[in-house]
C-alpha cells in the first residue's frame, strides 16, 4: 500500500501540464536523436545540460530521461530501415529487423520493437519503483567508507564492462579521475592543476567534457563517411504483426526484459550490454539459430525489449545509491547538481515529489514513445533524407551557443572544442571515452569519502576491511580484477562484444 500511495504521488506530479510538456518533449527528442545515427543520447544530454538552469528540476530530470530511453526505441527505426544502428545499444537489432525489412516486413519488426519496447519499459518502471525504498533504505547505512568501496567496485565493472581493449579502457577511466581532480582543493583551497588559468580553479566542466567527447567528436567522425543511405520506405507496410509472429516474439520479449531488467543495474552496464546479451540468449537457445541473420523476429523483439529495460533500471544505482553506472547517468548527476541537489537515498526523503514524479513519468514517456514510433514513422523516413553536410553543421552551432551560454564566456567553448578533438583522436585509437567520463565524475566523489573515511579513522586504512559492506564491495572488486586477467573470461569478453 505504501508503494500505491509513493506511486500517487509520483503521478500527481508526473501528470502536470508542465511536466507533461518536458516528458514529450524528452520522448521527442530522444526518438529524434535515436533515429539519426551518430548522435547519441550522451551528445543530446550534454547539449541540453544548459538549458535545465532554467527549468524546475523535476521537470529538467523529466526531459533527460525522456531522451535517454526515447533514444532507445528511435535507434531501432535506423537499424531496420537502413541497417544502421542509430544508437549503440539498436546495433544488434540490424542483423535480423534490416533482414525482415528487405522481405517486406519492415511494419512488423517496427511495431514489435515499439510493443516490446513498451512492455519492458512498464515492467522495468515498477521494478525500478519497488526496490528503490529498500535500497534506499540500505544506502543510508552506508559511510564514506563504504561509498568509496562502491565507486571502486563502479570503476572495475565499468573496465569489465566497456567495449575493446582492457588496457585501453583502464587508460581511460585514469585518465577520467585526473581530470576530475584539476581545480580547487576542498580541504586546503589550493589550486591543483590550475596551470595559473583563473576559469580552471572551478574545475573542468562536466558540460565541456560530455559535449566535446560525445558530442563534437560523434559530429566529426561522421561527416568522414561517405555511404549513402538508402531508405527501405517503400516496404513500411501495415504496422502490426501477425498471430504467428506474436506467437515466436512474446517468449524473446518477456526473457529480454528479465534479462535486461538485470543487466541495466550492473556499473557500466545498461541498455548496450543488454541488447547484446539478449540476442546472444537467444541464438542460444533457439531450435533453428541457422534463422538469426536472416529475420528472425526474436532477433528483433528480444535486443529491442532488453535495451529499454536495461535503460530504465540503470537509474536505480543513481536514484538509491547516488552513483552512475554508465555516461549518460554520469549527465544525469551533473543535472543533479546544476539544480543543488545531491543524488542518492536522502532525494526521497528530502524532495520526494522529484524522486516519484521522475519514475512515474518513465511510464507515462513510455507510453507517449508507442505513439511517436508507429503513425509518425513516416515523418522519420522523410528525417533520414536530410543531408548530414546540412543537419550537423546546425547542431555544431547550436552546441556552441549551449555552452557560451552556462557562463558566458568562450573558454568553455575552447574547452569543448580541446575536447571534441582529443574525443576523434581517442575514435581513431578505438578507446571508448564513455569510462572517461565515468572516472571524471566520479574521481572527486571518490576523493571526498576516501579523505573523511580516513579522517573519521584517524588515519587508519583497515577501516575500508573492518566494516563489512565495505569489504563486501572490496571482494567483488577484487574478484571482477581476478576475472579481467584470466585469459578465458579475456576470451569470451572479445566474444561477446564481436557480434556489433
């Protein structure tokens, strides 16, 4: 009963013309961005990140989210109708739902990745609502202590977790945390790393690096292709599917959503890790996996339910715990903090109508993305024939503005340029800069507690091995750094991320 009357509340406040508005306009967005590839969510949200000083902060939360799972059911409009993913984790839905596509199917696997989509989203949201309180709950018994073992065992599971190199990903989640310790000392007051620039005693923005990383460097790297893109419009017929598909797709979407419910709370996992471990499930368990590759509809429905599931639950380490376990939740802090409000379990006590409103609005966006992807699809193929050498150009412009306008200076601006350049020269090397931006927001996260875990210690390391939730997250740290150097998890890692 008590989650009924949590959930009341949160669509008393969800369901405000206001915030309404921003959740549609989030969905929007995030279908937008979805849609065209090489523009992903992460890009999005740091554009927009500007934009939230000015709005209430559970309508700005409301916004971010909408983008971050509308981009989920947006990418697989691309992977089908052109065999381009328009977002990572819709990568995999290429191989079957662009095959389904070229036989004249292109309406049933549209509308199985919208239903699935919708289905895990509703699923995801009430799991999301249900263990937040106990979570919560266990979270207010953690110290600086155990808060700094978590971000441990964060930053190890992100490595585990990213795509490529182990070498490459370690490289960058360091690289991360010594970015997040350039300005001022919070103990002493010293300028560190400051190099005597007065804008860098502040610290580097979150905005700069997210925007130029993802942002600038996506725009850059895909104004270098020259592929043509060739819209399969003429085969979106009749947007639904038939008895028999239902029959094959039903069992691949409630398995996608179990399995991405699960892998979406994982540090540095989410929607991405999702949508391949459930395509890999089920070619595995298949009668006949001679059909994936060749438009099999479980290929479709079980990625596609998985990616949003796996989105939406990845806000419960956020909401409970106050920690981000992949980029864009990385974003979401920084929205967080913009509006004085510091993540994790005292939000439900102290702002309650924010914490419930932004879960019961994950439903309401749900419902709102079923109608934007099915009558709209017509509107989106006419998207995808816009010209990229006209689209990104306008999106470089209106990124530069976004970020003049935090401060009202142009360094921040020479700032995210320094970074879009450094984010192509990091596509070009192959590093994956998403755990960069995982250890930049979480290195002076992980400085404060060490520093007060010490200080409440006198001093005493073994306070990280004494208390037991510590040393609970210390041991599965340790065992995820065991699994990293044995050769056959290294073997079956390169395995799992080989199918995209």
């Amino acid at each position: 009963m008590e989650l009924l009357s949590h959930l009341a509340l949160g669509f008393s406040v969800a369901l405000t013309p206001v915030n309404l508005l921003y959740a549609f306009i989030g969905s929007m967005l995030g279908t937008l961005i979805g849609v065209l590839p090489g523009i992903g969510p992460v890009a999005t949200i740091a554009m927009l990140l500007p934009t939230t000083y000015a709005l209430q902060p559970v309508s700005a939360l409301i916004m971010l989210a909408g983008i971050y799972y509308g981009a989920q059911y947006g990418g697989s409009t691309t992977s089908i109708l052109l065999n381009m993913p328009g977002e990572t984790s819709s990568a995999v839905t290429c191989l079957d739902g662009h095959q389904m596509a070229l036989q004249g199917q292109a309406g049933a696997a549209l509308a199985i990745a919208a239903l699935g989509s919708f289905f895990a989203g509703t699923v995801s949201t009430v799991l999301v609502a249900g263990v937040s309180i106990p979570l919560s709950e266990l979270a207010l018994k953690f110290g600086p202590a155990e808060y700094f073992s978590l971000m441990v065992l964060g930053l190890i599971g992100a490595v585990v977790l990213a795509h490529g190199s182990l070498l490459k990903a370690i490289a960058m989640i360091v690289l991360g945390l010594l970015l997040g310790i350039v300005g001022t000392d919070v103990n002493s007051g010293a300028a560190r790393f400051a190099f005597g620039i007065p804008e860098l005693t502040d610290g580097i923005g979150v905005v700069s690096v997210a925007m130029g990383l993802f942002g600038f460097a996506e725009i850059i790297t895909n104004l270098e292709t020259t592929e043509k893109r060739e819209v399969i419009a003429s085969k979106v017929k009749g947007l639904w599917i038939t008895k028999e598909q239902f029959r094959q797709a039903w069992p691949a979407v409630l398995r996608g959503t179990g399995l991405g419910s699960m892998l979406g709370v994982l540090p540095g996992g989410g929607a991405m890790l999702a949508s391949f471990a459930s395509y890999a499930l089920e070619k595995k368990i298949a009668k006949d996996p001679s059909r994936f590759g060749k438009g099999a509809i479980q290929g479709v429905a079980g990625p596609e339910s998985a990616n949003n599931a796996g989105a939406q639950t990845s806000f419960i380490p956020l909401l409970t715990l106050g920690i981000p376990e992949n980029a864009v939740m990385a974003l979401m802090v920084g929205a967080m903090t913009i509006h004085n409000i510091q993540p994790g379990p005292q939000v439900i006590t102290s702002n309650p109508g924010l914490f419930w409103g932004l879960i019961a609005s994950m439903w309401v966006g749900n419902l709102m993305l079923v109608v934007l992807n099915l009558p709209l699809i017509g509107m989106w193929i006419k998207l995808l024939q816009v010209p990229y050498r006209l689209l990104y150009p306008a999106i470089l412009l209106f990124c530069s503005i976004g970020v003049y306008s935090i401060s009202n200076t142009s360094f921040d601006v020479m700032q995210t340029a320094f970074f879009g350049l450094l984010g192509v020269i990091f596509v070009k090397l192959e590093c994956e800069p998403a755990p960069l931006l995982l250890g930049f927001v979480l290195g002076p996260l992980m400085e404060e507690n060490l520093r007060r875990a010490l200080l409440l210690s006198r001093g005493d390391p073994t306070v990280f091995f004494t208390r037991p939730l510590s040393l609970a997250m210390l041991l599965a740290a340790a065992f995820l750094l065991l699994l990293i150097i044995a050769p056959a998890f290294r073997k079956t890692r390169e395995v799992a991320f080989q199918e995209e």
